[in-house]
C-alpha cells in the first residue's frame, strides 16, 4: 500500500501504521554503488532482484 490520495485512505493508511502495518513499498536501499537489503543489511550487485542472504523479494 502505497501513500493514499485521499482523506479516507489516508486515515485508512495511519490506521494500518498505527498498528504495525507497512503502508509504503519498500525497495533497496543504496550503499556506494551497491544494492543494500531494507531487511537484514546484505550488500549485492546492482542487477540483484532479491536477496540471496535473506530471502527479500521487493516484488513481493
């Protein structure tokens, strides 16, 4: 669930954060010319499409 462009998924939006639910996409992080896993931290090449220490997908 991305950022809502209304009042009433907005506050649907906080109500989900307010208990711990991802409302935003998550995607790799960037560390000097390397892809950084949001998860656990691994660094990977930039043609990476999921983490090969952890599992984490973005596509999913």
């Amino acid at each position: 669930m991305a950022s809502a462009p209304d009042a009433d998924e907005a506050l649907f939006d906080q109500f989900l954060d307010d208990r711990g639910h991802g409302v935003s996409d998550e995607d790799w992080e960037t560390s000097y010319n390397k892809k950084q896993c949001p998860d656990c931290g691994a660094l990977h090449d930039e043609s990476a499409v999921d983490c090969s220490v952890c599992g984490w997908d973005p596509r999913v």
